[in-house]
C-alpha cells in the first residue's frame, strides 16, 4: 500500500518437515526495491502448515510475482 508501484520477483526457498512445518525459510532471489517486503514474505511462509511429506524433509523454491496496482 505504501508504494503501489513495486514490482519484481522475489523467490523463497524453504523447507518443510516430515510434520508439515516449515522449519527453514530464506529469499534467494529478489529483484524488487524493496527489502522490507523480502522479509515479510519470508516471515510469512515460515508460518505456513502443509500435508505431511511422505519420504522426509521436502525442500522447494517458489517465486513470488508482483506487479504495480491498477
């Protein structure tokens, strides 16, 4: 909201536990300006519960896309 023109990616690679908690989060790639942003996102993914993994630790990296408000 407080700059309606930021765009970018931004890519968070994380991992999720045998539990389905995310035990790791970290931004690999960010071409926003905005740096504050970068770690509210990855706050947020560390936060994130998912269906329990069969086979152990699952480690993924997905990006993130923004585009300017209309």
């Amino acid at each position: 909201k407080k700059d309606p023109t930021l765009s970018g990616k931004i890519k968070v690679q994380f991992t999720i536990q045998p539990s389905g908690r995310v035990s790791m989060a970290r931004v690999i790639e960010n071409t926003m300006r905005s740096p504050a942003v970068a770690r509210c996102i990855e706050s947020q993914v560390k936060r994130w519960r998912f269906p329990k993994p069969s086979g152990g630790d699952v480690t993924i990296a997905y990006p993130f896309f923004f585009k300017p408000s209309s």
